[in-house]
C-alpha cells in the first residue's frame, strides 16, 4: 500500500487538495477593473434608489403630499425603481452576474420611463444620463474583460 504525500504535485491527492480562493485564481486586470467599476456602478445604483424612497416617504414636510399628487402611473414607476434599483445595486456590489443583468434592464426601463410615460425633473434627467454613461463604461470593460481572456488561451 501506498501512501500519498499531499505535498507531492504529481499525487492526485494534492491535486484535489489544492487551495481554492483568491491565491489559486488568476484573475486578470481588466477582470479587477470590472469588479471595481461595478462597485462603484452598485453604489451609485443604492443612491439612485435612495432618491427614489425619499421622495416615496418623504424626507420634509410636503414631500409625501408631493408623491400623493404624482399621477399613478408616475408613483408606480417610483415604486419600481425604488425597488429594483436598490436591488440591482446591491447585486453589481457583490459582483453577482445576474446584478448587471438587472441593472441593465433596469437602465432600459428609466430611459423608456423617461422618454415615453413621465415627466421628468432636472435631477432625473441627471441620474439617467450618469447611469447611460455608466452602462456604456461597463459594456466596454467588459468587452475588455473578454479580449484579455481570449488572450490567455
């Protein structure tokens, strides 16, 4: 009978002992520069849903009797990005796949809410156009992101 010695790197055994982590991962420098844009796309997604519960709850007087005036299809579309964006924002933090997709369509739905349905103020107009600009930093790292790991096969 055999003994196996993990530190051996021809032995199986060391082999599916192997570490598993931040050490036994290459990880690229556009890869580290897509996780810290989507921190910085993520916080901004958790402002963005800030505004829109201040301007639900209100954040002085008047402010709620301003939300009870909106037209309901405006409150709704307050309601959903209060939602989704705080959602979408903590997703692109944790770096999760599924928070870009969320994220992205979330940015579609603003910039639909905003061109066809609501009336919009200067702030939202502000918000959409950071958020467009920011989809568009992502879709080119992450185009980089793929150019560099075709580059290391």
């Amino acid at each position: 009978m055999t003994s196996l010695d993990p530190t051996d790197p021809d032995d199986p055994a060391a082999v599916i002992d192997a570490a598993i982590g931040p050490h036994s991962v290459e990880i690229g420098l556009w890869q580290q520069r897509l996780v810290q844009f989507q921190r910085v796309a993520g916080g901004f997604m958790i402002v963005k849903g800030l505004t829109h519960w201040t301007s639900l709850f209100g954040s002085g007087d008047g402010m709620t009797s301003h939300f009870q005036r909106l037209p309901v299809d405006a409150q709704a579309a307050t309601v959903f990005f209060a939602v989704i964006d705080l959602v979408a924002g903590v997703a692109l933090w944790l770096g999760s796949a599924w928070g870009a997709m969320l994220w992205l369509l979330a940015a579609g739905a603003q910039v639909l809410a905003g061109v066809l349905v609501l009336e919009v103020s200067g702030l939202d107009v502000l918000l959409t156009i950071v958020e467009v600009l920011l989809v568009a930093g992502y879709v080119l790292i992450r185009f980089m992101v793929h150019v560099e790991a075709g580059q290391r096969r």
